[in-house]
C-alpha cells in the first residue's frame, strides 16, 4: 500500500481566550480538533491512488505519526536520564554510582 507523506501542518490560529469559561475552551478545542481531522481525511483522499481504502491510509498515517512520537519521546527521556545521572555522579566523585 503507498501511503503519501503526511499533510502540512495547520497555520497557526490566533487569538487568544482569556475571558473564555473551561467549557468555551474545551468546546474550541474539539472544534478544532475536528477541523483538523477533516483537512486530514481531504488531503488524504484527493492524494491517494485509485482504489485505495482511505480508512486504511488514514490508520497507517496515524499509526507511523504514534510511532515516530513514541521514538522522539524516549530518545528525549533517555537524554534527561543521561544528563541526570551526569550530574548526579559530577555531585558524587567519592561515591559508587551505577
């Protein structure tokens, strides 16, 4: 299955909420949320082959966009580990520290 790469990130919206109750917030953020999903779903289909299941392209989409987020998540964790511990054997020459 060819899955073309994914679309381009939204343009920024401004405007902020200051004045805005939790539910107005939450409502704004769904609403976008949806708004995103459908440019998703219309990228996708007007880029697809002949054929092809968009369900199916939009899961495999979703499903490298996890992975790709997980690998950076634990590459950035395990970078925190390692600068931690640095620090913590730099605080403790005269100790054993594994």
């Amino acid at each position: 299955m060819r899955i073309p790469p994914g679309p381009p990130d939204p343009l920024p919206r401004s405007g902020e909420m200051p004045d805005a109750t939790p539910t107005e917030r939450i409502e704004a953020w769904i609403e976008m949320m949806e708004a995103h999903d459908r440019f998703t779903r219309e990228w996708f289909a007007e880029r697809i082959e002949p054929g092809q299941d968009l369900d199916e392209v939009l899961r495999e989409h979703y499903r490298r966009e996890v992975n790709e987020h997980e690998s950076f998540t634990v590459a950035i964790a395990k970078g925190q580990l390692r600068r931690e511990l640095g620090a913590v054997q730099s605080d403790n020459t005269d100790k054993y520290v594994e």
